[in-house]
C-alpha cells in the first residue's frame, strides 16, 4: 500500500464521519490507488500522445476528466 492510513483517516473525518476504523481506512486507501492507476496510465497515455516522456499536470487533469 503506497497511501498512509493516516491520511485515509483524515479524508474520511473531513467527509464527516466521527470515528473511523482500520479497516474503513484500508479499503479507502486501496480505491484509491486502483482509481490513481487508472488515472496515471490515462495520462501516460496523453503525454506519449504529445510526443513527451514526462507526465504533467494537465495530463493528469485531463485523465481525471475521464474518470
């Protein structure tokens, strides 16, 4: 897992939840990574389409878009 519980945590009490679990942390942690993948491979995409190696910011708004 590359994202921290703890910031899991705290995007779930900024949703508003009281109290919040391990696990509740975990699963949302491991969403977000699969959502974070397809997002990067989108916007991989976009810059190769650009004729670029690097991936910038608006590659990845753009991806964002799609999702």
């Amino acid at each position: 897992m590359v994202l921290s519980l703890l910031g899991m945590e705290k995007i779930l009490r900024k949703a508003g939840a009281p109290r919040v679990s391990k696990d509740a942390a975990n699963e949302l942690a491991l969403v977000l990574e699969d959502i974070g993948d397809i997002i990067a491979k989108d916007a991989l995409e976009y810059a190769r389409h650009a004729g670029r190696k690097t991936i910038l910011g608006e590659d990845v708004k753009l991806a964002k878009k799609k999702f």
